[in-house]
C-alpha cells in the first residue's frame, strides 16, 4: 500500500510541474508582448516628435522667406523666383507675382516682368502675391510647406 501511495504522489507532482512549465511559458509570452508593444510605440513616438519639429520648423522658415523676399524686392527691385537655403537642411523656393499699376514699375522704377493684375490708384503702391515652399529631406520621411501669402510693397 505504500508504493501506491507513493505512486499517486509522483503522479500529482509531475503535474503540478507541467502545468507550473506551462503558465511560466505563458508569463514570459505575454511579458515579451507587452515588451515589443511598448518599444513600437517609443519608435513611433520619437518619429512623430522628429517630423513634427521639423515640420514647426518649415513653418518658421516659410514666414522667414517671405521677409527676406520683401527685402530682397527693396534692395533689388522685382524679381520672379528667390530661392534660399536655411541651416543647409531647409530649401525655401518663392515665387512672386506683383500687383502694380498700369505702368508695371515697383517702387525702385524696374520694370517687373510677372504682374497679375493692375491696381485702380496709385496711392496703393502695389502687392505682391507670394508662394513659399519650404522642404526638406533630414527626417524619416520628406517634408514641405506650402503657404500663399499677400505682401503689401
């Protein structure tokens, strides 16, 4: 009778330990889960934050080319196209269209060559209409700014 009993024992003892092996394995797969879920989403988040600043950069660099292209329009007189290259990261390409009287001069006497539309008094010394692209290539995936923008001369 006793080598039943120590039979019966054995027997509830390996099963203890198969089904101990077994809820291990099934801990240390859903430790691993949540372990992977977890560095995705740091991955993700750090992408997001890198195009999100570079994209509030543009943004920043959009408003900035349109200043530079106004000064260059004083201190040169019309021009179409002006392009500019900030931090050697950031590629800024403005494309100006002006809005002048009927004589088509801007207010240093150069002619201007693109003009959209002529102006009804001379007191209003004239526009120019400004698209401003702003790009760049330095995160995960390109980025470009787009704005349109009405300057007074």
């Amino acid at each position: 009778m006793q080598r039943k009993n120590y039979i019966l024992s054995m027997v509830t003892h390996k099963k203890r330990a198969a089904m101990a092996m077994i809820m291990a394995i099934a801990v240390i797969v859903i430790f691993g889960t949540i372990m992977a879920l977890s560095l995705s989403l740091t991955m993700q988040t750090g992408k997001r934050t890198t195009d999100l600043y570079l994209y509030e950069q543009s943004v920043l660099y959009a408003k900035s080319a349109a200043e530079l292209a106004l000064l260059d329009i004083a201190q040169n007189g019309c021009s179409n196209t002006f392009d500019i290259n900030f931090d050697g990261i950031y590629d800024a390409n403005v494309t100006m269209r002006y809005v002048y009287d009927g004589a088509t001069t801007n207010v240093l006497g150069v002619a201007c060559d693109e003009y959209i539309s002529y102006i009804t008094t001379p007191e209003q010394n004239g526009s120019v209409l400004m698209d401003i692209a702003v790009s760049t290539n330095a995160g995960t995936e390109p980025i470009r700014y787009f704005k349109r923008s009405i300057q007074k001369l």
